[in-house]
C-alpha cells in the first residue's frame, strides 16, 4: 500500500468517527479505534469502550454534542501517524436557564497506528483553540457567572460551563492554540512518530 492509500485510509477514518459518533451508529463507530485507544476531551478521559458508554448515556438523556471537520493533515512514519483535523464541537444545552449554543474552534490531534494491515485510533486529544455562546432565541439574554467562567481556560471556557451545569466534571487543563500544554502534545506526537510508546 503507497503512501497515498494510507492518507485516504487514515482520512476515511477520521470523517467516519465524526458520522457515526454523532449519527449514534456505536458499532461502526468502534471500528475506528485500536484495542487500546483512549478518548480525551473535556468532559471525559479514558479507554474508548467507556467513552462509547458514557456518549450512550448522553444520548439516551437529551445530551445533543456534534462536531464538524475542516482541512486534515497527516504526518506519516511507516505504521504510525499523527493527524490534525481542523474542527468545531457544537453543544447546544440549558446555560442559566436560557437554551444556547456553544461551538468551540479547535482540532483533533491524533495518535494512529496501522496493525494487521488496518489504521485504527490510539488516543485522540482535542486542542480546543476558542468558544463562544448564543442563545437559541436571539432575543434571550444569558448572565454568565464569571466567577465559574473564569476557572476554565480560554480556548473552552463556555464549553466548560455549560458541561458543568449538566452535572460533568471537566479536566481543566487541556491543551489550547499556544502553552505549555499544546507544546507538550506536540513532543509527544514526535516521540511517537519517532517509535516510542504512546
């Protein structure tokens, strides 16, 4: 298989997580991980299969999350790979009583290895880069409390906050456009290509 047919692989994997997580197709969407894969976003961190559960259970309860993709790129080193797809998260949720839609602008920074012949997912880190809120109803008027606001990073902040109200317990430091969080991602994507373990 040429270079070329590992990109197209690599990039059918990366637009079909994104479908079928979002679709509700839970089956299909385990195709796309490794044995081993971990999921890590903001309101959850862990193996993939209790990353499909807990999404189950957001849905079956009214937890509307949808993601959009943009431009991919791919770094590849024989059976490892590093991905970064330009995307937006969308939760659309109760914020201080008003129904709102938070999107936040960010990509997808992805571990990928090829074993027994098929690309499959090891961990997908989001980098969350900027969000915002806006009320269903334009003219609705949401009073954030800044207090809350502030104790989450700017990159997701709003995200965070309506999480939060929704009873989800979000990791605070997640990497954004620049830091040493985003810095440290970045070494170890390298560290990976280089052959070393995830």
């Amino acid at each position: 298989m040429s270079a070329a047919d590992d990109r197209r692989e690599i990039r059918d994997l990366l637009e079909n997580w994104v479908v079928w997580r979002d679709a509700g197709h839970w089956e299909r969407f385990r195709t796309v991980w490794h044995p081993d894969g971990v999921m890590m976003a903001t309101w959850f961190q862990g193996p993939f299969d209790d990353f499909i559960r807990v999404s189950q259970e957001g849905w079956n309860k009214g937890v509307s999350i949808l993601h959009f993709l943009g431009g991919i790129s791919i770094d590849l080193a024989g059976t490892r790979a590093i991905s970064q797809t330009k995307m937006t998260i969308s939760q659309r949720g109760l914020i201080e009583g008003q129904m709102a839609d938070i999107v936040c602008t960010g990509r997808f920074y992805d571990f990928l290895e090829k074993r027994d012949g098929r690309w499959g997912l090891v961990l997908r880190q989001p980098i969350y880069e900027k969000d915002s809120v806006m009320p269903v109803d334009p003219a609705a008027r949401i009073v954030l409390d800044q207090i809350l606001l502030a104790r989450f990073p700017v990159g997701y902040r709003h995200l965070a906050y309506v999480q939060s109200q929704i009873g989800y317990t979000v990791k605070p430091d997640m990497p954004g456009l620049r830091g040493p969080e985003v810095d440290a991602l970045y070494a170890r994507g390298a560290r990976w290509l280089a052959g070393e373990a995830r």
